[in-house]
C-alpha cells in the first residue's frame, strides 16, 4: 500500500511541476529511497527491498513530496525512508558511503521522528552544513518501539569535521540528550557498532 501511495505521489509531482513555473533549483539533486521491511520475503538479502523513489531538485517538488507521504509517522513498523545526494545509494557498500559512518537520533514518539526528520531535510536541501560534501544522506527508521534518525557522512576518521557536524545537527534537530556516532566499517564486523564519537 505504502509502495503504491509513493509512485502514485511521484507520478502527480512530476505533473504538477511541469504545470507550474520553472522553480529555482537547489545547489545539488536528492533523491528519496524507500526501503519497506514490513513484509520480508523469506531468506532475502538486505537491501533486497531498497527502491529508488524520486529524485528532485526544486523546493517545489521537495514540499509536493513531503506533504503528500514523506512523513514517517505515515509509515508502516520496520520501514526505512532515505534521503541522499543523487548518485549515492544508502548503502555501505557505496564509495562515497564505504568509509564513513552516521550521527544517530532516537525518539520514542511519533510527532518528535517527523519533526526531526523535516529539520534535517531542511537542512540536507538548504545546504545549512559547513561540511556538506561530507554528508551523504539521512535515513529514518520507523520501528513499533522506538524510532531512530541516522545522518550519515562520508570520511569516518576525519573526527573534527564529524564532530561539527554532529554539533550542527543537535542544534538543528534540538536534541539536548547525546548524540553518537559509528563508524560502518564497524557494524560490518559487529553486530553492534561501538560509538566512536559523542556530541
């Protein structure tokens, strides 16, 4: 249901833009990816269910898509949305993702999770970051118990420019709880990744 609300959706941006006058574009394209793990099929591979969504470049077409579903509160449990610079896909396995890790959030409510992520997109569009040819993207993980925000970025060793960033974040998304980060080299050999950097 969620899959086809989301094609439905892009199909009427793209319509709905093409009607409309030409809007500024933004510095960069970003597209949206979801990946809905509500109904796994049975021994597939992660990623197995990781779809590309829409790509935009307007703020136009970025509020057309978020009023209409990029909301995680509207989404099932144990869906992912992503939003990442065009041509990086959120995986680890990317070049521009492969040495790095994420700043992590998590949030019990519902209401806080859509927050938090509009502020980051906000933020990811508007080019609000210092360092944003270190940032990849952000995924929101919509779970039953607990809610979680990733901002991943791309050099994991390079502490300083990370901690900016985690800084940058906790006062857009104004968290005043600690914040970690992780590298992806890590949660590749661990099941847990061990918090390299606090802010």
């Amino acid at each position: 249901m969620a899959e086809a609300a989301v094609e439905e959706t892009g199909t009427a941006v793209t319509e709905a833009v093409a009607e409309g006058k030409q809007a500024p574009r933004l510095e960069r394209q970003w597209t949206f990816w979801l990946d809905n793990q509500s109904k796994p099929k049975q021994g597939a591979a992660w990623g197995s269910s990781l779809r590309k969504v829409y790509t935009f470049d307007t703020v136009q077409e970025f509020w057309c898509l978020y009023d209409q579903i990029f909301k995680p509160s509207k989404f099932p449990a144990n869906a992912d949305f992503h939003l990442f610079k065009t041509g990086v896909e959120p995986k680890w396995e990317d070049p521009e993702c492969a040495n790095g890790g994420k700043w992590t959030v998590t949030s019990s409510r519902k209401a806080n999770l859509d927050t938090m992520w509009l502020e980051t997109l906000m933020a990811l569009i508007g080019e609000q970051f210092d360092e944003v040819d270190e940032i990849c993207g952000v995924v929101a993980s919509v779970r039953q118990r607990q809610d979680k925000l990733a901002l991943w970025t791309k050099t994991a060793t390079n502490e300083a420019t990370q901690m900016s960033i985690g800084r940058k974040w906790k006062e857009i998304i104004d968290v005043t709880d600690k914040i970690s980060y992780s590298f992806h080299d890590d949660a590749r050999k661990e099941r847990s990744a061990k918090v390299r950097y606090n802010v």
